[in-house]
C-alpha cells in the first residue's frame, strides 16, 4: 500500500476527538506517584559541550565506559557526550552532593519547570477537567509549588494532610528537588579529541541529585486518600531513581505491600507502571518481578524497552542492541517482556511508532486503545512544537499536522511482517491470543522540548482510552 494512501487513511482518524474528550471528563479521580520535582532546563550547543569535555579532559575513549551514573563532574559530562553523539535520552543519578553546585555554576539553566513523572502527568491531566487530579509530592515547597498550573483540580496535601491546590501549598520546611534536563539538537556537532561528532536525534540528558525521590520517600497522606476514597486510574512512575546499593530492593518489596492495599481498596482502578531509564539491573529486575503483578499496564520506549530486555532474555537483548531500532525488532522485544511480566498491557511508544500489546479481555477495548493513542500523538507533537501546554486548547494544537513519513514506513514494514492486510489501516490484529494495535504518528522536526514526552504519550494513551 503506498504511503498516501496509508496517510490518508489514519488522517480521517485524527480528524476529531471532540468525543474523547467528553468521555474524558467522565473519570472522576486520577492519582499520579511518586516522583515529583523541579527540572533545570537548558539547550547546550556543540560548541559549549566541546567546551566542557576540554575542561574535564574528556576523551573518545572515556565513551567505552559502560557506568550510567554519575560520581563527578566528569561523569556528568561523558553522560551528556554520550547521549549527544547517539541521539538518545538517559538519566543518570548522583548521591554526591557536590554534583549540585557544580551544576548551578558550569552548566546553569534557562528555566525551572515541572520535573518528574508524577508532576508532569498531574499538569497534563489537570488540562482535561477532570475532577480531581491528586498528585504526590515528597517536597512540596513554594518553589516546587510554583510549577504546577494554577488548576483547582490538581490535589496534594500540606504538612497537616490537608487536601489542597497543589499550585497553593507551601511546605515549607521541605528541601526543593531540583534534577538537570540537558536537551541538545539533531545535526549539532561536538569535538572530541579532534574528531568530529554529529548529533543524529534531538534528545536530553538528565543529571539527577534528589535525596527524596532517590529513595522513594512517600506521603503517608497521599496514601491514606487514595486508599479510603478510590481511585479510577493511579499512575506510577519513580522506581529507576532506586539503587540496590541504597537499599532499592527492600523499598521495593514495602512499595509492593502498599499497591497490594491499594489494588484491593480499588478492585475496578486501573495502575499504570510507567518505567524510566533505570541504572541498576538488580532494580530492575526487581520493578519486574515484585511491581509489575500488581499493575494493569505498563508505559516504556526503545531505550527503556532495552534497559529491560538486558536482564529477562541476553540473548533477545545482543540481537536488537546491535542493530538499529525499528518497529519489527521492537515488537520482538514487546511479546517477549510480556511473556515474561503477564501484565495485561504494555504500550511502547519508540521513534516514529507506538504499539500497545493487550490481553483480549482487558477492559479497554482495541479501538479504544488506538483512539487513546491517536489523542497522544497529538498531544505530544502538541508539546513538542509549543514547548509547553498551558491550556486545554493547546492539547490539540498539531490535530492538523501531517504524519511523519518515517511513522508510515515503521507502520509499512509492521504490516508487511505481520501479513494482515487491514493492519494498515486500522492498526489492529490479534497475535498468539493477544491483540496488537499500532498508529502512525506526528513528529515535530525541530521540538522545542522533549522534557515529558514519553509520560506525556503514556498517560494520554491510557486516560483516552475511554
């Protein structure tokens, strides 16, 4: 099938969601948990990452290093390096505090914005209507309150357990939670040791300092709320700041006693495990094996979707980290993390694709799931070309923007490898007893951000599935 033909197929789909959105406004309560912080956002070029390579004598060699976390200045700047030359997001951890000032003098920020999964999804969310976003905060002081959007809807609570707007509390005792988003650009070029490096894919490195959320300290109230009054959808996110050297393990297993009580308190919610870039394979393993039982859907991308296919198959994980990253090698990945976990839905979102892989009779149907998707991909490409979203019109700002050719070429190649003909054009079919569903997407050339996207992609994903 060509390519306009498949494009003008899904264009009559992302023609109106004036109906998901009625629907939307139909869920009464949205919990997001744990991590919530305050992002340091700043664009470096080439030239001033070449910079501080020179002043941390960084060379081509260091990039062999395989560590992903950071003990020094320098370890912050091989991390951005590596990410620059390879176009990919990571986030490496630090428990050193000298890595903070550091970073407030040689790398500075152009702006402070909502950081963390848990209070990026809360603002988003809050832009629907719905009635009662409540969002978890581990440190809520005037500063961290000042990046929420000034929505009555979005919910925490001060230091007495008092439900409140989150954008009015002042906690103040609480020590602000500041991480370091470092977002470069495609086709920007870096020097290093006299070779010339190009930037394949716009992307960000985050360099992270946060006592609190390193350990995933909780609100005993947001958890005594959530499990007295219920909940429709609880979004968890915060479990890859964890290290098994920081007793990551045995927080864990508490962590999984509390979803334990809280999937009980809430039979018909749905919780949604939304993973990170997580450093320590052991945590990893473990997020596997002791969270996801007690979820109903799972949220990664192609580079998480690695971080976990290393430690349930090594062989799966030699074969598709040495070859580039496409929908096919991709969906190899999917049904094999699915084997392994058995939880009802799991949704990749990569470069150009998002696929979801869904038991038959999970209670939000197939063609819900792509109408979901659909209103992600328009949200997301919204933020990416906006920069940020302020206002439930600016949700559908890209509604009307043209699918990306590289989408319909990944879409292409699914549907050939799959040999099902109306795959193309309706992104669903069944595969080994579980259904698959698959859209094209809008891509923003030039973003203005990606801080969010794949929370961005993963909530609205879920919450429009209605």
């Amino acid at each position: 099938m060509t390519d306009n033909i498949i494009k003008s197929a899904w264009h009559k789909q992302y023609a109106d969601f004036a109906d998901q959105f009625t629907k939307i406004k139909r869920i009464k309560t949205v919990a997001t948990a744990f991590n919530t912080n305050i992002d340091a956002v700043i664009r470096l070029d080439g030239q001033k990452i070449t910079a501080l390579a020179q002043a941390a004598h960084i060379t081509l060699n260091d990039l062999n290093d395989p560590r992903r976390c950071i003990h020094s200045p320098k370890d912050v700047v091989r991390g951005l390096i590596k990410c620059f030359t390879q176009g990919i997001a990571e986030e490496w951890t630090t428990d050193n505090a000298a890595i903070y000032p550091w970073l407030k003098s040689q790398i500075g920020y152009d702006r402070l914005q909502m950081g963390g999964q848990a209070g990026i999804m809360a603002n988003l969310l809050s832009l629907f209507d719905i009635p009662e976003v409540i969002v978890h905060t581990a440190s809520h002081p005037t500063l961290q309150a000042e990046q929420f959007l000034k929505n009555n809807n979005i919910r925490a609570f001060d230091q007495h357990g008092k439900s409140m707007p989150a954008h009015l509390i002042n906690r103040s005792a609480d020590q602000p939670l500041i991480h370091w988003i470092i977002e470069f650009s495609k086709d920007d070029h870096l020097t290093l040791d006299q070779t010339e490096l190009t930037c394949p894919k716009s992307n960000r490195f985050i360099a992270t300092y946060d006592p609190a959320n390193l350990v995933l300290q909780t609100d005993p109230f947001f958890i005594k709320h959530i499990k007295s009054t219920g909940f429709n959808y609880l979004i968890l996110s915060g479990y890859h700041n964890l290290s098994a050297a920081n007793n990551g393990r045995a927080i864990i297993e508490q962590s999984a006693d509390v979803l334990r009580d809280l999937k009980a308190s809430a039979p018909q919610g749905i919780i949604h495990l939304e993973l990170a870039s997580t450093q320590d394979k052991q945590i990893r393993r473990d997020i596997l094996e002791k969270i996801a039982p007690f979820v109903d859907s799972i949220g990664l991308n192609e580079r998480e979707m690695l971080d976990f296919i290393e430690v349930i198959d090594q062989d799966l994980y030699q074969e598709i980290s040495t070859q580039k990253i496409t929908s096919l090698s991709m969906l190899k990945a999917l049904r094999r993390l699915k084997k392994a976990v058995l939880t009802p839905r799991i949704q990749l979102h990569m470069y150009g694709l998002y696929m979801t892989l869904l038991d038959s009779n999970f209670p939000l149907s197939a063609p819900k799931n792509i109408n979901g998707m659909l209103l992600a991909s328009v949200v997301a490409a919204s933020k990416a070309a906006l920069g940020a979203l302020q206002t439930a019109k600016d949700l559908t700002y890209a509604q009307n923007m043209d699918i990306s050719d590289i989408s319909v070429a990944e879409m292409n190649a699914l549907a050939e490898f799959l040999d099902t003909p109306e795959f193309y054009r309706t992104g669903i079919t069944e595969l080994d007893g579980q259904i698959l569903t698959a859209v094209p997407v809008i891509l923003i050339d030039k973003p203005k951000t990606l801080v969010g996207m794949g929370d961005t992609i993963s909530c609205v994903s879920l919450i429009g599935a209605q």
